[in-house]
C-alpha cells in the first residue's frame, strides 16, 4: 500500500465521521438557493454524471442536493430485463464482491472477511435462514443513481437498524478496514420472497445523510446507540408487500447494498464477479432449480 494510501485509511480512524456526516446532511437537505446550484453544477461535472438519464434533466430543477442525489431516473431506461424465475439487479452500482457464505462469513476483500450474524444486526436466528447460502455485495459510486429496488417480489417480515461507524465504503477503505460492513452504520430488511429468504442490508458511510425505506421514511439520522427492530404482518392492511423492480429504499450520499440468500435458493449470473457493473433492473440470477 502506497504512503497516500496509508494516510487515507489513517484519516478514516482519525476523522469525526459522524458528526462530518451530520454537517454534510444538513447542508445536502438546506435550500441554499444559489450555492445548492453551484454545487450541484460542479458535483455533475466532477462525477462525470449522466443528466439525460434523470426525469429532470436540468440542474435548476432541483431546489436541494439531496432532491438531486436522488434523482429519478426515466423509467424507459431502466426497464425490467427478466423473465419468470429470474432476479433483478436493485441499484446501479459496481460488484465488490459476489459468492459464498461459508462457516457463516462473508468475504469482504484479500484478507478480510465478516459475520452474517453480525451483519445482520446480532440476533443468530436471523442469520441461520442463510447458512451456506449466497450473498453480492454491490457498491454504489457517487455518480450512480441511488434508489433501491426489489430484486425478485417480496413481503417484509422485519427491519433492523443496526448502529455503527461511518467508514467509507469504497474499495480501497475495503481492503484495508476489518470487518468493514459489519461495523458501520446499517439497515437490514429481511423478506419472504418466491426464492425464500432474502435479506438486503443497506450501509451506511462517511457523508451519507440518510437512508429511508419506503414503508418508513427515514430511518437514520437521527443515530441510536442500540440495535432497533420493527416486525411486519404477512398478510392484511400493514403488510409490506413489494414486487419485483418496486423502489424499496434510497441513500442520500452513496454507500453498499449487501443481498443474502438461502442454501441453494439462487445461481447468480455466470457473468457476475468482482467488479461487474450493474444496471438496476437487468439480470442478476435465477431461481435454483
């Protein structure tokens, strides 16, 4: 590792993330007029974003960062590419990592890997439902869109809010910082899916200002100092339920979406690995048969 490489990750142990983040959100979510323009302006021409891709096209069209970060996308762009049995992409983004839970961990990058208990918010009866199973774990870059959608249809069972750091998520923090995913901030759903169990666990990172979901709105910020969980009915008026390529969740500064599944539920596509681009709404995997 280069000497500005080492300087990076010293920083990520050494900064205020939590309160930078905080700092960082409310200026993303102020009506700042003129210098909310001018940032968004020099955001698309640092990234490099596609704005003919976004509903609405133009800067000016969005009064906070955080209406722009969010962007819609035009939905002739992102159709769904899949056929029965088959499961979506939920973002745009880039594959860290895809593969195997073995013994119960997730590989996270040469050298490192983490819990699924841990993960997923401490409670090992949730993590048992995928034992031996597979997991992807895809990173969303600044310039990506950043709503999530629903891989395959699914009905809510339970959400976790799960307290933590606020490293950064990108690949160099990845291979440098143990137990990375399992020690930030996150929000677990767990769904009962025609493919059985899923879960999609939604990290958090340095700057991000929030993630929501769309059955509660935003769920952090605020922080909490202790693992929180909400149940949900199967069935009736408070049910959860969600098809496939529905949005489920969004970021509001990017971060990693990290999807689990049971022994032998799916077959990822033979395409996907590390550093696949995808494309929300194109194929991911199928149904095992």
């Amino acid at each position: 590792m280069s000497i500005t490489d080492k300087i990076k990750i010293a920083l990520q142990y050494a900064m205020p993330k939590h309160l930078l983040s905080r700092l960082v959100g409310r200026f993303a979510a102020a009506r700042a007029g003129i210098f909310t323009q001018l940032f968004i302006k020099w955001f698309i021409r640092q990234y490099k974003i596609d704005m003919s891709e976004a509903v609405h096209e133009q800067p000016g069209a969005y009064k906070t960062f955080n209406d722009f970060f969010t962007r819609h996308l035009k939905p002739e762009l992102r159709p769904l590419k899949t056929q029965s049995g088959q499961l979506a992409h939920p973002v745009d983004g880039v594959v860290s990592q895809v593969g195997s839970i073995k013994d119960g961990r997730i590989f996270q990058a040469k050298g490192h890997d983490y819990s699924l208990t841990e993960l997923l918010g401490g409670d090992s009866d949730n993590a048992k439902e995928f034992t031996d199973g597979e997991f992807a774990t895809i990173y969303l870059a600044p310039r990506d869109y950043h709503r999530i959608h629903m891989p395959c249809d699914g009905v809510l069972k339970k959400m976790i809010y799960v307290p933590g750091n606020l490293f950064s998520v990108n690949p160099l923090t990845a291979r440098n910082v143990p137990n990375l995913f399992a020690r930030n901030e996150r929000v677990v759903a767990l769904f009962d899916t025609d493919v059985g169990p899923m879960a999609m666990v939604l990290v958090g990172a340095t700057i991000v200002a929030s993630i929501g979901t769309v059955w509660s709105g935003t769920v952090t910020p605020p922080t909490g100092a202790q693992v929180q969980s909400w149940s949900y009915p199967a069935s009736g008026l408070n049910a959860v339920q969600l098809k496939k390529g529905e949005e489920m969740g969004h970021f509001k500064l990017g971060s990693t979406v990290i999807l689990a599944f049971a022994k032998d539920a799916v077959e990822f596509d033979p395409d996907l690995g590390h550093r696949s681009i995808t494309r929300m709404g194109e194929v991911m995997a199928s149904q095992s048969a």
